[in-house]
C-alpha cells in the first residue's frame, strides 16, 4: 500500500467511524508493512499529520457504534476456496503465498467452528493444542475476568474433524509447513517466506482476515470477532438452541482443565453435513 493510498483511505473514514478505529487501523497497516519489511506508508510525517488533524477534527463526532459483521458461512467457503487456490498456485513450498495461505486457512477456520476471538488466536501456542488419538483438536483456552485480564482457570475446547472446511486439518497443515513445534501457533511471514518468532497480533489477525475478505469480495470489513459471530449464526439457522452455542463456544460457566464442553443433541447438525462418518462420535448425552 502506497503512502498516497493510505492517506485516501484515512480521508475515506474520516466522519464516518470513530477516530479510535482509524488509528488503530493505521496503526495495523503500518505493523503489517514492518513486519514484512514492506515501506511503512504510515511513518510518512505528512501523512501524521494530516491523521492528527483528523482526529482533532473529530473526535468529538457523535459516530454511532456499528456492530461486529459477522461471517456468513457462504463467504467462509468463497473465502477459504480463494486461499486454497492460492496455496495451491504457490510456485514455491517456501514462498509466502504458500505460506500465508495456509496460515490464513487455519486462523478462519478455528476461529469459526471453534468460536475463538482475535485474543484467542493471538495467544495460542503449541503447548495449548493436543491432536487426540481418536480425532478431533483439543484446544486450552485460558478464562480472562471482566477487565481482560488471565486468570489460572482453564477450559478445554474439543473441535471435531470435517469433512469440509476442517479446521484440525487446516491446523496440522499450518504447522506441518511451518515447522512450529513450539512458541506462538501463529506468526508473521515476510516477503520471502520468513516466518517471524512472534505472535500475530489482535491487529495483524484483523488486517489478515480483511485483507483475504476484500480479495474474495465481501461487503463489509472483518474482524476476529465476525469468526465466532458468524458461527453462532450458522448454528441459530442450523437449530441450535442459544444454550447450545453458549455451551460450545464455552460462554455460560468456568469448567476445569480436564472437562469439556457438552454437546447438547442439535450440535449434532454436523453429522448432516459436514462431519466424517468414519469419526468416532462424542455421546451429546454425558458430560466429558
């Protein structure tokens, strides 16, 4: 992105959204550019300046706060069939089409079916996943107080495999390629391929999941947050009742390390579709 085309898009959302978010998203754009050793268009002074007088100029505006988009499942598939042709028109196994690809695939597809937000994702690491022998992706989320801060208690999200749009096989493949067997699960790439020791952080997750968006033509800006957002939905349309998605998405009650989340008898709307037959199947009935 060009310094020119930065400066247009800050004047493009300037009146329409709050100050806050046009700096944190120029804030984003720039840590995206460093991070892969691109020109950073939002170091250039004019342009901070003119982003200061942007500000100032309003941010008094009375801006109606607009609510998480959420990802539909249609524009999951589109999203995901884009990436896939992407990763596999990747002339190089090292190359960071290839690479980000593959990245990009498991950060939708675990953050939809598993519900996780951009602090999730961030904050995943390999000592916090565990591929069981019988299937499926177990995942440790840490449980976070009303201020956002970690606490000691733990949950343990099970993620069966499916048939489509899987998210366990998007995760070993990730990692597979990566060669990550420890620290953050996902990191920054560079230009050349070279994949960075730090986490991706909440921001770059939101410019990754806009970016492979715009490509595929959606409507509106994503954030991390349209992934559990729109699962929630596909499970309301699929007949899931609110407390099974609160119980999956683990949103009701603190449960300790060794449980999971019970699976009520509608989350079962997966068999129809989108589960392997040949997958030993969770008792919706007890409670692991």
């Amino acid at each position: 992105m060009s310094t020119l085309t930065l400066k247009r898009y800050i004047l493009s959302m300037a009146g329409q959204v709050d100050v806050k978010l046009i700096q944190s998203r120029v804030y984003a754009i720039g840590k995206w550019h460093r991070d892969n050793l691109f020109p950073d268009p939002s170091a250039d002074i004019f342009l901070r300046e003119m982003l200061r007088g942007v500000v100032k100029a309003h941010r008094y505006d009375d801006i109606p706060t607009q609510e998480t988009r959420a990802l539909t499942f249609e524009e999951l598939s589109k999203i995901c069939h884009d990436l896939e042709s992407r990763r596999n028109n990747a002339l190089d196994a090292h190359s960071y089409d290839f690479l980000s690809a593959h990245r990009d695939l498991a950060i939708y597809l675990l953050g939809y079916w598993g519900g996780l937000t951009g602090r999730d994702l961030e904050t995943l690491t390999s000592d916090n996943i565990n591929f069981p022998d019988e299937g499926g992706l177990d995942i440790v989320l840490s449980i976070t107080d009303v201020k956002g801060e970690q606490r000691k208690d733990y949950l343990i999200h099970h993620l069966q495999a499916l048939r489509k749009l899987c998210p366990v096989e998007a995760l070993k493949n990730w990692l597979h390629v990566s060669q990550i067997s420890r620290g953050p699960v996902f990191r920054s790439i560079n230009r050349w391929g070279g994949i960075s020791e730090n986490r991706l952080s909440q921001s770059g997750i939101n410019f990754t999941l806009q970016r492979a968006d715009s490509s595929a033509g959606a409507r509106a800006p994503l954030s991390s947050r349209s992934l559990p957002r729109g699962f929630a939905d596909w499970a309301n349309e699929n007949g899931w009742t609110d407390l099974d998605i609160r119980d999956y998405l683990g949103v009701t009650s603190e449960r300790s390390i060794y449980s999971l989340h019970p699976l009520r008898s509608k989350a079962f709307a997966f068999r129809t579709v989108l589960l392997c037959d040949a997958r030993p199947q969770l008792d919706p009935s007890s409670d692991m």
